[in-house]
C-alpha cells in the first residue's frame, strides 16, 4: 500500500495473464480484438470457455471455437510437463 502511480506501474509490467469471461454473451465479441491487437510476449490470454453461472446454453459451434484454443493449450501444458518431469526426475 501507499506505492502511488510507481508501485501501480510496476503490477501491470509483472502481470502474466489477461483472463477474460469469453464465456459471457456480454463479452464473447471481445476475442476478435485480439485477432488484431497482440499481447506482449510475456502475457497469456486466459478465455472463459463456458458459462456456469447461467442457464442458458451456448451454440455448439461457440464452444467448437472456443475449444480449439482449450486444445492448443491443453498440448502445449502436457509439452511443459513432459519437459518439468524431464528436468525434475534426471
């Protein structure tokens, strides 16, 4: 507390993620911004994927989308644990 505009400075350089609620009708349009704005490389776009916190149900072709990007980086966590069991039990 009390770092004023500096310390406030500093948390957004060290953020590493963006989570969005993708999942929620009120901002699912908002992926297609990032089709065109980059994140930095040191940051990751974590999307909601479905909404649990109403009834209603998404399109199958909204959750085909949205899985895509679940599968691509479901492979890319079982590559870093392969690579972590690797370094951790040689």
């Amino acid at each position: 507390m009390g770092q004023g505009r500096q310390g406030l400075r500093r948390r957004r350089r060290l953020a590493g993620a963006l989570c969005l609620p993708f999942a929620n009708p009120r901002h699912s349009h908002e992926v297609d911004a990032f089709r065109t704005q980059k994140l930095p490389d040191r940051m990751t776009l974590v999307c909601g994927v479905v909404e649990t916190t109403h009834n209603y149900v998404e399109h199958p072709q909204v959750i085909a989308e949205r899985l895509d990007v679940v599968w691509a980086k479901l492979e890319a966590m079982r590559d870093g644990a392969a690579i972590a069991s690797k370094r951790l039990w040689s």
